[in-house]
C-alpha cells in the first residue's frame, strides 16, 4: 500500500513541475510580449505562479508561514495590477479615449422631422 506521505510528495513535486513551466512560459511572454498589456498580464501571471510555488512549498514542509506570503504575495500583486492598468490607460492618446467613450455612450434615436405649412398644420404639403 502507498502511504499518504509519497502521494503528497508525488502530488508535490509534479504540480512545481507544472508550475515551473507556467512560470517559464510567462517569463517568456514578459520578455517578448507584442504590446504593454500583454507583459503586465504576463506580470500577473508571473506573480499568480509564484504564489502557488509558495502555496505547494507550504504544503510539501508543513511551514504555514508560507501561506501568510503567499496572501501577502497576492495583495500586492492585486494593487500592482491596478496600477499598471491605470499607466495604460493614462497613455492612451485623448483621441482614443474619447472615442472609446462615445462607443460606449448609448445612441439616440433619430427622429423624422416634422413638416408645417405657414398656417401652422404639421404633414405634407
């Protein structure tokens, strides 16, 4: 019979392995990302992925200290995020943000005008 011990070290020691290649790939995406918003997601990513490498730790040596990190780990990166997503969009030209804006705003209808003769009666002449 396995004991509970190796299924949690196995169990361990896979999920830093996935965790590893998250954080690779994310780290790659930091470096290469096309635009700004793609890096600061891979940047929360990055710290979402550090978070569960303190979370697995925690668990694999029973030090629940690494939990309060990983809390604290995450607040921050919560507010970072935030913050960088106010950068971006403070750069945006004024142009843009302002037709973002209207696209947003809900359209009128339009109305038919109304035709009057000179005596006042509305319809057709």
């Amino acid at each position: 019979m396995i004991s509970p011990f190796a299924i949690m070290s196995t169990a361990a020691a896979v999920a830093l392995v996935i965790l590893g290649v998250a954080f690779l790939l994310a780290g790659w995406r930091v470096l290469v990302g096309p635009t700004l918003p793609d890096r600061i997601l891979a940047l929360d990513t990055l710290s979402g992925t550090a978070i569960g490498f303190i979370a697995v730790l925690a668990v694999k040596t029973g030090f629940s200290l690494y939990i309060d990190i990983a809390i604290s780990l995450g607040l921050v990166a919560f507010l970072a995020t935030v913050a960088f997503a106010r950068f971006v969009m403070s750069r945006a030209p004024v142009a843009e943000r302002h037709s973002e804006k209207k696209a947003r705003a809900p359209k009128k209808p339009k109305v038919a005008a109304k035709r009057s003769d000179k005596n006042g009666r509305k319809g057709k002449k």
